[in-house]
C-alpha cells in the first residue's frame, strides 16, 4: 500500500526550509521551544483570522524570537500608523511568557506581503473557506476559485478538494476540481499544499489544496551540473 506523504515535507532539504529554525543544546530548551512555537502558531491562527494568513515562521537565536508572518492583507494586520501590529506584538509576547516563563529572549515580529495571493495555497483556501461560509454554492465556488488561480501566470496545475455537508446534504461526501498537472513525486515540482475548515451551521467543510507553480531549478554548480543533475 502507498503512504501519502505531505508536499512540503517530501521535499524538505531540497527546495524547502523548515518553517522553524533553531537549535537547542538540552532537552530541557528544546521541549520549550516547541511548546512556544505550537503556542504562537495556535494563537495567531485564531487571532489572524480573516486576514488571508499565508503562513508563519519561527526563527530563533541566542538573544531573540523572530516571527516572521507571511499576509495576503498586511493593512489589516498593521492597522492605522501601526498600532494593530504593536497590540500583536504585546500578545505574542504573553503567549511565550506564559508557554515558558524562563524564555527571556526579545520577541521580534515582522509581516510580509503575499505578492500573488492566487498561486498562495493557503490563501486560497481561506478563499474558499469564506465563499463557502457565506453559503454560496460549492460547485461555482470551486470553479471560480480555479479559474483565478490558473489565470496566474506562475501556476501550472491546481487541485482542489472540499469534503463533508455539501449544500447541506445529510450524508457527506467529497468533490474535486483539477485543472493542468500536479506532479507530486517530482522533488523538483513546486508544489504548494494546504488544508483549511469552513465552518457552516451544519457541520465542517474541509478544503485541500495543490498548486502546481513549475519546477525549481538549483544554480549551476562550479562544475556545470545542477543538484538535481539537470541543465
């Protein structure tokens, strides 16, 4: 039987990086920093919502915590002359307290723009999530959302899969729209995957999505080949 393996760790160490990035000597720091980093991801996914959050990462050195969120609507996260993002940096700052107490590094928090919303799996499953949770139907919904991604220049497949109560059914079942390729066992494919939850007054709709964005190519190497032996 195969494994289903997630497209951003097939290809971790390849053409991805681990969204946290650290290192802990001990035991002991380390069960910290990953209390923490689960921590921060779980209260900004709760408190970001609506924002069109792309993703976070965790970076961490000796002296600071640096949180680096990734945005489709950075205005909304910043607010007027910035005081929403200083009201999010104070709570960050609650959460690492209160995740580990002895944890006396400076937190920095730096938001970034999504250029291109449409090739941003994340972002358009919140899409999804929010045309679905405004009780719009599902089938134009998905064709509409696919139509916009594969209108992007970059983006050479999508897939998207919903899941659960469709239109208010009373069994569940699962629906999925493919346009173009998505190469899952190509490490050099880049693929990018999310998966979200509309909720709805009849239960969860979960969203799974894939795009495909072309392949990634490794600069040449002082001997004229490639890391993937490519051209």
């Amino acid at each position: 039987m195969t494994h289903t393996v997630h497209p951003y760790a097939h290809r971790l160490g390849i053409i991805r990086d681990w969204k946290s990035r650290w290192f802990a000597a001990d035991k002991k720091h380390y069960r910290e920093n990953i209390k923490v980093d689960a921590a921060l991801r779980a209260f900004l996914k709760k408190r970001l919502q609506g924002t069109y959050t792309s993703g976070v990462e965790i970076e961490r050195s000796a002296n600071e915590v640096r949180v680096i969120l990734a945005t489709a609507r950075p205005g909304l996260v910043i607010g007027r002359s910035g005081e929403n993002a200083a009201k999010l940096r104070a709570e960050l700052s609650k959460v690492v307290r209160k995740a580990a107490p002895a944890d006396r590094r400076t937190l920095k928090f730096d938001i970034i723009e999504v250029r291109q919303p449409e090739a941003d799996a994340a972002v358009v499953a919140a899409m999804i999530a929010e045309g679905l949770e405004k009780r719009l139907p599902f089938r134009r919904v998905l064709k509409q959302t696919v139509e916009k991604v594969k209108a992007v220049r970059e983006v050479e497949g999508v897939r998207i899969v919903i899941s659960g109560r469709l239109g208010g059914a009373e069994m569940s079942r699962r629906e999925q729209v493919k346009k173009g390729r998505i190469p899952l066992q190509t490490f050099r494919a880049d693929i990018d995957f999310a998966h979200g939850e509309a909720y709805l007054p009849y239960g969860v709709i979960g969203i799974k999505v894939w795009i495909y964005r072309g392949n990634v190519y490794a600069e040449k190497s002082a001997k004229g080949g490639s890391a993937f032996g490519g051209k």
